[in-house]
C-alpha cells in the first residue's frame, strides 16, 4: 500500500480548511486533501457575506455582536467561544482585504456592509450595517483568494482523494485513508497531525441549498472512529430556498430591502417579528412562513410557498448587489425580480452541530472535554459552539476564518513542542478499506444509492425538519435504522476504478444514514423548543432541564450513546443581558 507522509493532513478545501493550511505553510509541511477540486468547495457559493463589527456604516461593537450571537444560538451557544470570535472579526477581516479579497466599498473607501437577520446595535434595538460582502459572491471570492494564498506558500494539494477513515496509534490520530478518484488507488497519508474540515452536511434532507459533495463524511468518519456528534438537532431551514429547487437566494436581499410577503400580498413578518420583521433569525423566519401556510395563507395555486418582493429596489441596486440572485430567479424559474417577485419556500441549509472541538479547533471526545490527541475539526463539520440552537447569516464565514486560522496555529504549537516525530502507522485501517471496497463490489444483489438516498431524502425531509413531534422523530428513528441496513446491504454497478463516482457515492451513503440517525435520535431526546429545533408537543424552551448540549455516540452494531454536556455561560456572569432569556425580537 502506497505511504505519503506529511506533517499535516487537512481533509477538505473549503475556507476553513484552506485558512488553516495558510497558517501553517512555511512553518511545517502541511497538504490538503479534498474530494472536489478547491474551487469546487460549498464555501464557493456563500453569497451574502461574512460578519464583522467593523461599524464602517454606523456604530458598532464586538460585544454588540457577541450578544446577537448569543440571543440568536436561543442562548445554547458556548459564551466564550463567541466573545473569542466576535472580538477576532474585524481583524480576521482586514486580514483578508490585505491577502487580496475584493470586498465591495462605501464611497469612503471602507469595506461596504449590509444588514442581515439577527445583527443588531445597542442589544437589540435596530438592524446594524454588520456584515462585509462582495456583492452576492463573498464566498467565491474569498475561497480563491485562500486557493491563491495556499498555491504562493506552497502547500501541497490532492485534489480528487475522498478520505474513508482516521488512522490511529495508541488513541491518537496519525494519517489518513484515502482513495484517488482518478485511479480508485487507496493509499495512506501518515502525519503528525489531522483536520477534519469536510463541510456540511444538507444532502440527507430532499429539499436543500446544498451541493451534492455535502455529505457529511467526517461526521460519518468521527462517528466510526468512537468520536461523539454534538448537537446535531439543530440543523437549519434557510427562509429563503428558490420554490420546488432548494437553490439559496441570500438573506442579504432582505437585508437590501427585498420584503416577503404570503398569497394574499401581506408582509407577514410584522406579524410575528414586530421590530426587526423580514430581518428576524432564520428559525423564525423559517417557522413564520410555515404558520403562514398552515393557515392557508400560501401563493400559487397550491398555496405552499410564499413571496420574496424585491420589486421596491431599483434596477441598479440589484444589478449591483444582487446580480447572482437576479440570474437564478431567471434562470431557474423564469422571474425577473426587478417586475415581480420570486417563489421562494424554506431549503434546509446549514448544520448547527457537528464534532465537538474547543476554541483551538481541537477534538473533544466527552463531556469534560478530553482532547482526542492529534486530531482537530474546523468549519461547518465542527461544533465549537458559535452557533448553539441556531446561527445568523454571516456568522458561519467568520467562523471558518476565526477558527481556522485559530486551529493552525494551535497546530503549529503541537508540532514544535508537543509531538516531534510521527507515531508509528499501523496500515490495518488501509487494509480494512481494500477489503470493503472490494466487498461492494463483489456484492451481486442489493439494492442501488439512488434508491436508499431518496428513501433517506423523504424521511429527513417529512419527520426531521422544521416542526417535529414525538410520533412522527419516534418514525423517523425505526425509517432510518432500517436504511442503515439497507445501506448495509447495497449493491455497486459500475465495477471500474477510474472516477467510480457510484462507489464513492455508496460510501457517502454509509456517513449519510449513520449521521442522520443522530440528528433524529438528539432531536427526539430534546424535549423543548429551542433555535432551529421546533417541537409541536412541547412548544416552550426548558432551560431548567435543556440549557445543556447534546453528545450522540455511534455503538457497533447499529446502537447508540446519548449523553449531556454543560452550556458554557462565561459572559453572563459578567454581562447581566447574556443571562438567558425569552427571546423577542
Ligand atoms: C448556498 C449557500 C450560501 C451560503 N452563504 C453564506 C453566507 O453568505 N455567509 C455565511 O456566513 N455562510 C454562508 N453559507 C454557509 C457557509 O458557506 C458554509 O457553512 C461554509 O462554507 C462551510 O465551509 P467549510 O470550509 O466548513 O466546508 P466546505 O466549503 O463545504 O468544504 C468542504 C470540503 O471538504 C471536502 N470533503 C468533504 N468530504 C471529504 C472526503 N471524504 N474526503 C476529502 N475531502 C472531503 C470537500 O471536497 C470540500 O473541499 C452558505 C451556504 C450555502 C450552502
């Protein structure tokens, strides 16, 4: 079996696993695996922006921005975490204009910034011009810019190689398992130290704003490897999904001006978000266009999706700050937003929980938050947690960028001082890969991905999304043990090796059903409302019993672990107001 070793190992090219890798190029060899070629990472298609309280248009402050933080997690963020993050942000993001990011400008010249849900001056009082952008394509720009960054501190790529496990040595992680897409090669790469920084994990739901790579394999990996998924009852549903597509329109066209309003042309959300309206979080926004279409209120014939009206912007400042919405809705549904407005309908999105890591990007196995040695997660993947129950628009580019940079150097420390010689590999994870790839293959009878993942699709989508009840969560779990089975079971076609992208997607499938089962298993445990996590029988938030985060462990043989961790509320005891409340917006 092929051998390459390297200091680091960084498992995925999106903007948190690319600033990790600029952070420590030059000072130790550091290469980056990733499944999609770099540009093809989901960082690339953020459109809105990322957050900074820069107060470039109107005063502002990091503690303004940490308590919005804070009230928009529905308080089950980790308090410290969040301070450390907001008070980065400005700095993370002049960092980034001085490595090359275009950002759109003010008249002044300052970096421009828009409004977005959630973002508020003065604690709540009134939407704050918080979050930096390049007109609706933050993301792209900033992922090659890193890409560019990475290529001049010469850190090594292999783009096209899907990892499929850790290797260990004594509890800590030492390398990789990877295949090559191009000659479905599996090889090892042994390093001193490993990231987990795979992205998100949207596919498992049918309608979604995710690309297809985004399948959780690390969740997947962690869980295989004994390591706990924290929170993964809080995932998502982005307002704004292009009707019957999924595809995003960002919450920077609301943040523009943009107004949502149901069939009978209403702007529901004075209703339900008196103050900040169309500029809520995206859990209630979320929910607000759900109520609205219970109560038959919906637009179109079938009354099941609502309205985004842009029309009261001008042509020029769509073209100029939303030009990437304004294709899409034409694009895609045949709408010119500047006439008329666009079906849109919520489009699960982002995902709130992940693998627990602490401030420096490192791995905690359990509750008292016992390190697992060489291995660091980063990015939507991770859970540090930022975003507690539910994260603001444009506080997940700041989190891959704060937190990315936090772990490389974190890294960089491990190295000089902690761990100066590779452990010895054992090759027995390699092996164990040839042998069940092999398996797959051999495999005549089963049943194809196509037919499981839709299964999955449907079931995320119907019991574990928006508005959960104990019936429909206590199906959900029965469905999806029966599809881990299944996908136990299937069968691969195609028998090449070169880009046998069934294969691959077959053991996605494996991550897929495993990690969904946590996030129906944790969203069945929590019994409350809280964030992105709605339950129908029992409609208030409990912090009395669930001020406390969620660990779900994978046991073999399809069982699992549930356990609880403390909530982190460092600034309320110094701060009165991020003592947890009701929230109001
Ligand atoms: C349409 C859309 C718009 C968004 N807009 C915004 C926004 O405006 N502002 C904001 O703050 N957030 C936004 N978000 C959220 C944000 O973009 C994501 O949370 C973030 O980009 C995730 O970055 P990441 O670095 O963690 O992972 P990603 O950018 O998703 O990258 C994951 C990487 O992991 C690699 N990978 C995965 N599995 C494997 C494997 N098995 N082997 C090898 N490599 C693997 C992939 O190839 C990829 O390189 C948006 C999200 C979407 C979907």
């Amino acid at each position: 079996m092929r051998i390459v070793y390297h200091d680091v190992v960084i498992v995925g090219s999106g903007l948190a696993g690319l600033r990790a890798a600029v952070e420590i190029a030059g000072k130790h060899d550091v290469a980056v695996l990733s499944k999609l070629h770099p540009l093809r990472s989901h960082s690339g298609a953020a459109q809105g922006g990322i957050s900074a309280a820069l107060g470039n248009a109107g005063e502002d402050s990091p503690l303004w921005h940490a308590y919005d933080t804070v009230k928009g997690s529905d308080f089950l963020a980790d308090q410290y975490a969040v301070e450390v993050m907001c008070n980065d942000a400005p700095r993370a993001i002049i960092e980034l204009e001085h490595m090359g990011v275009p950002f759109s400008r003010l008249e002044s010249g300052r970096i421009a910034q828009r409004p977005f849900g959630g973002h508020t001056s003065n604690y709540g009082r009134a939407p704050v011009r918080r979050t930096c952008y390049a007109a609706d394509r933050t993301g792209h720009v900033c992922l090659n810019t890193l890409y560019e960054q990475s290529l001049l501190r010469n850190v090594s790529f292999y783009a096209e190689y899907q990892v499929l496990d850790l290797c260990m040595s004594d509890g800590a992680v030492n390398g990789v398992v990877a295949t090559d897409l191009k000659t479905g090669e599996i090889m090892i790469f042994h390093a001193r130290s490993v990231v987990l920084a795979t992205g998100g994990y949207g596919k498992a739901w049918k309608t979604t704003s995710n690309a297809f790579a985004n399948t959780g394999d690390g969740l997947g990996i962690a869980l295989d490897n004994g390591i706990p998924l924290q929170d993964m009852e809080f995932v998502q549903f982005h307002p704004t999904g292009l009707y019957q597509l999924g595809i995003l329109i960002t919450e920077a066209a609301r943040g523009e001006g943009g107004i949502l309003r149901n069939g009978e042309g209403e702007r529901f959300m004075e209703r339900y978000a008196p103050s900040i309206k169309d500029l809520a979080p995206r859990d209630i926004v979320s929910r607000s266009i759900y109520e609205e279409l219970r109560y038959g209120r919906g637009a179109g014939p079938l009354k099941d999706h609502v309205l985004l009206d842009l029309t009261g912007l001008s042509k020029k400042a769509i073209a100029e700050k939303l030009p990437e919405i304004e294709s899409f809705a034409k694009t895609y549904l045949g709408v010119d937003p500047v006439q008329a407005p666009i079906p849109v309908q919520p489009t699960c999105h982002y995902a709130m929980g992940g693998i627990p890591s602490d401030v420096n990007g490192r791995v905690t196995r359990d509750s008292e938050g016992s390190e697992v040695s060489g291995l660091w997660a980063i990015g939507e993947v991770a859970c540090v947690s930022v975003h507690g129950a539910n994260r603001l628009g444009s506080n997940s580019l700041l989190d891959l960028i704060v937190f990315g940079r936090r772990a490389g150097k974190d890294i960089n420390r491990y190295l000089d001082r902690v761990c100066l010689a590779p452990l010895p590999l054992d090759i027995g994870r390699g092996l164990q890969a040839v042998r069940q790839v092999d398996a797959l293959k051999r495999r005549r009878t089963g049943e194809t991905v196509h037919q499981i993942r839709s299964d999955l699709q449907r079931v995320m989508m119907e019991y574990v999304s928006v508005f959960r009840d104990e019936e429909g969560l206590k199906k959900a779990v029965g469905d999806i043990t029966l599809l881990q089975e299944r996908a136990a079971r299937l069968k691969v076609v195609d028998q090449g090796r070169v880009f046998n992208t069934e294969l691959l997607e077959a053991i996605e499938l494996q991550h897929m059903v495993n990690y969904s089962k946590a996030v129906a298993v944790a969203a069945l445990e929590r019994k409350e409302s809280r964030g992105a996590h709605s339950r129908d029988d029992y409609p208030k938030r409990d912090d009395g019993s669930w001020l406390r985060h969620s660990l779900y462990y994978f046991e073999k043989g399809g069982g699992y672990r549930y356990e609880q961790k403390p909530v982190d509320l460092s600034l309320a005891s110094r701060y009165s107001m991020f003592v947890p409340k009701e929230r109001k917006y």
